[in-house]
C-alpha cells in the first residue's frame, strides 16, 4: 500500500464511500445530506493542511486522511485528523497506516500533539485502533452524538502527545 498526497482527481474515486459513510451518520458529525461541492472542499484541505491517499499496487484508493491543526492562534500547535476508509477494505490494515502516516506527519510538521475532538463512543473499531497508536480518552461529551440505531451516544475526546 502506498499513501501520497490526494489531488482533485482522486476525489471520484473517495467520493462514493465518503458519501456512503457521511449518510449512514454512524460516525461524523457532517451533516448527513452534504453536497458534493461541500464535501470536496472539507476534505481535500489547502496546505498546510494535506490529504492524503493509500493506494494498492493497481493505484486503487483504499482510504483517504485528512490532517491539519486543530486550532488557530495560541492552539496551533496541536494537530489533528480524520479517516474514511472504504468499506470493502476495512479490516485489511489501511485506517492503522493511515493513522500512523498522519501521527508521523504531525510529529515532523513540529506538532506537539494530536487531539480528536469527536470519536463517536460506538465507534469501537476506531476507538480500539486509537487506543494501540497511543491515544487516550481525555473526556467524553454525554449524549453528544445522536446514532441512527444507538440513539445519543458520547463523543469522546481523544488526545497523543507527540
């Protein structure tokens, strides 16, 4: 698996498991109705931010990150990140070297850590995965994410520093 830099060209091949996860709002707080144009620019960032895709040897797109900081001003340095990994590819490692790749990408860009501010609790495959790179819960908003199926369920905030 290779993971480089995402451009304008990949996004036909992340948008159809972008929209599928966005829709079935199990775990993102984007509105579960976002339109294309909206969503290409949420996820492919501007630098200094950067997406990025891990690719097989086909150049098939498994997965896509995004990363930038968490915060402007005095919070800048504290990074951050978001994963999608397509459906049909999931348990096969890509989200765990997406992951990784955005961890080492904060620590060379100078970050001093990394914060997700909204890990939806019944997310546990994420959570798990989290947990083994080396982040921790730090606190969880109650009821702050409503589940299709769980109904309100906690948004835990999860932190690594670096």
């Amino acid at each position: 698996m290779l993971i480089r830099e995402a451009t304008d060209k990949d996004w036909p091949a992340i948008s159809p498991f972008f929209h599928a996860i966005v829709a079935a709002g199990e775990t993102f707080t984007y509105p579960v109705e976002l339109g294309e144009d909206m969503a290409q620019s949420w996820w492919l960032l501007p630098e200094p931010a950067r997406t990025v895709v891990a690719v097989d040897d086909a150049g098939i797109v498994l997965g896509t990150a995004k990363m930038n900081r968490n915060h402007m001003g005095n919070g800048s340095h504290i990074a951050s990140a978001s994963y999608m990994v397509a459906p049909e590819h999931s348990g096969q490692g890509v989200g765990r070297a997406l992951c990784e790749y955005t961890v080492d990408w904060a620590r060379t860009a100078g970050y001093r850590a990394m914060q997700f501010n909204a890990v939806v609790e019944t997310n546990i495959h994420a959570v798990r995965l989290y947990r083994s790179l080396g982040f921790e819960v730090i606190g969880t908003l109650p009821e702050g994410f409503n589940h299709p199926a769980e109904g309100y369920v906690g948004l835990h905030i999860m932190h690594k520093p670096l």
